[in-house]
C-alpha cells in the first residue's frame, strides 16, 4: 500500500483538507496564499509529508495539537514543528513507554476488525520504535501564523492534557480542536489538566464566535453549540453514580459520565472520562 492508498483526503471547508489515517486519526492542512499550516502529524507509520506534498505546494508550517503519539508521532518526518512547551514531557514519556503498545494495538485492533493489513510498504516497525524523540519550537498562547490571505491563531486549553493547543481559522471561522472538544472528552490521564480548569477554560471560550469545531478522530465538523454540551455534562458529573471506564491499552481506570446530546450528531451521546481526585 504506497502513501497515496493509506491516506485520504477530504476538502471540509475552503481550503481547509481534513486527512485520514487508518487508526482513526486526522490531521488538517490550512491553505493560505503564501504558506500552509499542517495540524498535527498522525502516527508517522507512513509518508505524511509526501502525502501533504499532492495536495499543495505551498512551504508547509506545522503544529501539534499535543504530545500523544497519534497526533505527533509523525512529526520526526517534518523539519520544524511547533508544540506547547508544556506537552514535551507528554510527548517524551510516550516516545518511550507508549510507541510498541500503540504499534500492538494497531495491529491487533486491525485484526480483531477482520481488516486487511493496512501496513504501509515502507513501514519498518523496528526502525520505527527505535527513531530518537526529537526537538520542538515553542508555541505561545495567541501567536498568529500569517498564511497569506488567512490567519490562524494558537488558543491554549489546559484539559485533554495540559499542553492542549487548539486552532482558529479566521477565514472560515473554524476552530480546530485537538482532541480537547468533540462528543467525548478524555480527560484522566495524569497529564490531563483538572476538570474544573478546563471547564473555566472552555467557558471563556463561549463568548467568542465559531462556525464550527473540526476534531481530530471525527471527519465531520461540529456546530459550535457541542461547547455547551460539554459544559452540561461537566456540570452534572458525578463520582458517586459514574461508571468506571478502564483504558483499553494502559488499563487506567477512571470514571465516565454520559449525556444525551440533543444536536443532530453521529454520536448520541456526549462523554466525560475524568479522574475523580483531579476535579
Ligand atoms: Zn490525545
């Protein structure tokens, strides 16, 4: 399978492409007049850049969401990239204890799905968990990445982990997410921010103006009231009748409350998975 089958490529909005990647994560290319700015950089099992080369030509900016492995992994393959300094340790810790796990998984849940294998042929799994962690450039809070034409503006949200970096289009009004807004916020992990800051976070948010919300493990835009659903389900968490949810590769447990979502969505429902000693 060449780069070109393994990746896929959808125009969500004008000159906003949304990528697949098997393994259920997208990364977003912005087009502006002069440069590009690539959100994030998938697992890295594959050729993202030579991917990215067919749909522009444009020098390519990029910048990571966070520091999971399914979001940055991918980005020992670009030349200068851009993080919140706080996710560096995110980044390394998963660099080191987390990339075989994920290779696993992948494989398994492949498997398990009676999938093809979707490896692509250039893909060496040794080569892959033994490639060195690399260095970032540090992003600020409110710095603009001028594309020509469009700007894109860095939002920092503590939650998903600390270091969640969001971004907001200014020519189409679309904030891309991470994974720190859809139908289901995962926010136990150790480097997740405390609930309670990434709702005042959130809440501050409300009074800004977006036409939509693009996530990185969903390939259809949310309507920005998907904010507010979250809110209310943050406010009626609760520890004493939330289900424990258990992490299907590290085996964390945390606790998980759900909502109905009254929004035309693919998913019914709106998922809190939270840390009940980090609210
Ligand atoms: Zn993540």
């Amino acid at each position: 399978m060449s780069f070109s089958d393994y990746f896929g490529a959808e125009q969500v909005s004008e000159g906003v492409f949304h990528i697949y990647e098997p393994g259920g994560v997208y990364t977003t290319l912005i087009l502006g007049e002069e440069k590009a700015l690539l959100i994030d950089t998938g697992y890295g099992f594959e050729d993202l850049p030579a991917f990215v080369r067919t749909l522009t030509d444009l020098p390519v900016q990029v910048v990571l969401t966070h520091g999971h492995t399914d979001h940055a992994g991918g980005s020992r393959l670009f030349g200068e990239v851009f993080i919140n300094p706080e996710d560096i340790p995110v980044y390394l810790w998963y660099e080191k204890t987390q990339k075989k796990l994920i290779v696993d998984k992948f494989r398994r849940d492949r498997a398990a799905a009676g999938l093809p294998d979707v490896w692509p042929e250039s893909f060496n799994a040794a080569a892959y968990l033994a490639a060195p962690p690399r260095e970032f450039k540090a992003l600020k809070n409110g710095q603009i990445f001028d594309l020509g034409g469009r700007r894109e503006e860095i939002i920092f949200l503590p939650g998903h982990t600390r270091g969640s970096v969001m971004v907001f289009d200014d020519k189409t009004g679309l904030l891309f997410s991470g994974d720190n807004i859809s139908s289901s916020l995962w926010i136990f992990f150790d480097h997740s921010a405390p609930l309670s800051q990434y709702e005042a976070g959130l809440k501050a948010l409300m009074g800004r103006s977006f036409s939509g919300i693009l996530y990185a493990h969903d390939g259809f835009i949310y309507p920005p009231q998907i904010m507010e659903e979250l809110l209310t389900t943050i406010s009626r968490v609760d520890p004493e009748t939330d289900r424990v949810f258990i992490h299907p590769r590290t085996g964390q447990r945390a606790l998980k409350h759900r909502e109905k979502s009254r929004l035309d969505l693919p998913h019914p429902y709106i998922y809190v998975v939270y840390e009940p000693s980090r609210m």
